[in-house]
C-alpha cells in the first residue's frame, strides 16, 4: 500500500533531514515509527502524502508516485487520511460542519449525505451528542477523536497519524488511542507515529524505529520490543518503557 524508497530530504543546502530511508506497509499493516525528538519521523510520515517536499528517491500510496509531477496531490490526499498533533479543526466551524466540509468540496457529496456520514461517524467515536458543538467547546480528546472521523469521513484507504497524542493531557491519552485500535483491529492501513508503546505492543505488525534522519531498525513488533539491534533502539527502550 506504501512504498518508501530511498528517501532524502534537505532543509537548506546543509541540514539533511531523511538519509535514504526505504519501507513498505502492506495493505491492512499497522506501522509505528518511532525514535527520539528530531529523529525525522513527522518529516517521514508527511512525505507520504507530499504535505512535505523530497529531493531523492520516491514514495508510491498504492501505485501512485507522490512525487510524479503529474500526481493529482488533491486526489491522493482524498484516499490518504491524516491526523495531526494539534487537531487543525476549523475553529469557526460546528463539529459536524468540520466533517462535512471535504465531502461536500473534495468527493462531491451533497449536504444530507455528507451529514449523514458524519454523524454516523461521530456516533462511532463516542461524540454524538457533541455534532452541534464548536471545537473550542471539546476537550483536547474529544478535539482529536473528531479529527479522525474527519479524516474516515472521506473514505480513506490509508491513515497517517502524526503523534496524534502528544498534545493531549494523559487522562485523554486513552480515548483517542481506543478509538485507533478499533481502526487497526478493523484492517485499517496505518503509519503511526507516537511514543505510545502500548500501543505499539497492542497493534503493530512492525516498528520502524528512526535516529537522525535514518531508519536504522524495521522490525516485527515482537522482535523490537525483545531484542532491539541497535543500542540507540534498547536506550530509547529502556527511557520509554520506564515511564
């Protein structure tokens, strides 16, 4: 469903952000990235669907080059879900208007069927009650959880998470990470990542762990978690697994 393929990416003529990374993710896999602050893996994670440029090698979201020049962008994102760290709800918009929003724009869906999918979806999370809301009315949890109906509003084949839950307060960690095994469990296609290694150890089929712009492990979940390679991988480990 993606392939990475020896991907590098610059800021400036100096600082190298991704240094040949190369992955798959199979149709219905769960993948976390993982690694410490500045590694990369935001940088990666956005690649995929072209919200960040690349300078070398190329990246396909099933069968379709994100770098070819004459790739729809508008149209891969449609396929290609993406959940943020910050949520980016329209603030001036209900809940269910946000939801309905790229339906009605983007896959040409009028206003009743739009809505009907939306609040189907709102139900799913858990925010039913909560349709008729603006964002600022919801806590950062709630913010979140519909910021994922959002993106499965448009039907996606992929999810993109990037650290979805890291501007959350921790009593609000696990209602969004609910909602994403659910996803995972239903054979959702998904690159997550996050710190959250409980759900790593729930879900994922590999971890692909990142230090200074390279990938430097990719392995089944199972393997990573008892026998991490590299000893960069065991310290993050160890410093993650401790809190």
């Amino acid at each position: 469903m993606i392939e990475i393929n020896d991907v590098s990416k610059w800021y400036g003529p100096s600082f190298q952000v991704l240094k040949s990374c190369s992955t798959r993710i199979d149709r219905g896999q769960v993948v976390v990235v993982c690694g410490p602050s500045g590694s990369g893996k935001s940088t990666l994670v956005k690649c995929v669907n072209a919200l960040e440029p690349f300078e070398q090698g190329s990246i396909s979201v099933d069968g379709t080059k994100v770098e070819a020049r004459d790739t729809n962008l508008p149209k891969l994102r449609s396929h290609v879900g993406m959940v943020f760290q910050h949520f980016e709800l329209f603030p001036h918009l209900k809940v269910v208007d946000n939801l309905c929003l790229a339906q009605q724009k983007v896959l040409g869906r009028d206003r009743k069927e739009a809505e009907s999918r939306a609040l189907a979806l709102l139900q799913r999370v858990g925010l039913a009650d909560h349709a008729d809301k603006f964002p600022a009315q919801l806590s950062g949890g709630q913010q979140q959880r519909v910021a994922i109906a959002r993106s499965l509003a448009m039907n996606p084949t992929v999810m993109l998470f990037d650290e979805p839950t890291s501007a959350l307060d921790p009593e609000m960690v696990g209602e969004v990470l609910d909602v994403m095994v659910d996803l995972a469990q239903e054979g959702m296609t998904m690159m997550v990542v996050t710190h959250e290694m409980g759900f790593a150890r729930k879900v994922a089929d590999r971890v692909v762990f990142m230090d200074r712009g390279e990938i430097i492990e990719d392995a089944d979940k199972e393997v990573f978690f008892s026998g991490a390679q590299s000893e960069r991988a065991r310290s993050f480990l160890s410093k993650v697994l401790s809190h």
